[in-house]
C-alpha cells in the first residue's frame, strides 16, 4: 500500500499529543484535486468540527489551480470529510467529554488515487512537555551521531 504525501503538519506534532488517528477521504472539485497535485496544500491552521453528524475540514488552504478560469475561488473553505457514522460518533463524544481537538496530520493520495486525510486526536502539550519532547528529540540525534562515528564500517 504505497502513499504520495502531498502535505503533512508537522507542527501538530508540536502541539499536541496524538491520540489516535482515523483516515478520511475528502470531497473535492476536480479542480482542488489537481492543485493539490501541483501545488500541495496548506495543513497548518486547519481544523475539524462536527455538525449534525457530518465533519467538515475548515482552513485548510489548497491554491487555486492555474488553468482554472473561474475568478470565486475560495482557496480556505470547508471542505466534508468522509467518515464512518462510528467513527463519528467516537471522535464527537470524545471531544465532548475529555476536551480534545481533532487536527489534520496528513494529506496525501493512496495507492488507487483518492486523496485521503489523516486525522489525529489530539491534546493539547504544556510548555513544559514541549521543552521535554524538545530535549528528548536532541539526545537521540546525539546517540546517533555518537553511534554512527563509532561503528564505522
């Protein structure tokens, strides 16, 4: 199963602890489908809410396609996301209870072509888990370069 990442958030990874992570597709116009091809997107200050059972991706920015004629394009509208009913249902009662948030990790095509979505559950760092996450990060690329001299072959 082989997977084109267009975009990916790196910055959820920051601040936030992921949970869990569900796959959704997207619906997009043809023209959406290949900007993304061409020119990615944007995952940064996107987010997910659920309304009357439907979820919907907010401010995520895909660029207006160069070949596209029409002038209303709107590159950050909310774009439905396609999720199971369960799968729905467990991201909405989770939020409601523990105070979560739902934050796109990856966007990307799959193996048969559709562009996909990855979602993480997500709770939100402190600063202090920042600056651990931070020094942990740190002292593995010491122990790798430490490793790597060492065990040259």
């Amino acid at each position: 199963m082989s997977k084109k990442v267009i975009a990916s958030n790196r910055q959820a990874y920051h601040f936030y602890n992921i949970l869990e992570t569900f796959e959704a597709g997207i619906v997009l116009s043809g023209n959406e489908v290949k900007s993304i091809r061409v020119n990615g997107a944007n995952l940064k200050e996107g987010f997910i809410r659920i309304v009357n059972g439907e979820t919907y991706l907010h401010n995520v920015h895909i660029p207006q396609y160069k070949f596209y004629t029409i002038s209303d394009y709107e590159p950050a509208k909310k774009r439905k996301l396609l999720l199971n009913k369960r799968e729905i249902k467990k991201i909405d009662g989770q939020l409601k209870t523990k105070g979560l948030a739902v934050v796109p990790l990856e966007l990307y095509f799959n193996s048969r072509g559709y562009a996909k979505i990855l979602l993480g559950l997500a709770k939100g760092k402190k600063l202090f888990d920042k600056r651990e996450s931070i020094k942990k990060k740190d002292l593995s690329r010491e122990m790798e370069r430490e490793f790597k001299g060492k065990f040259k072959i």
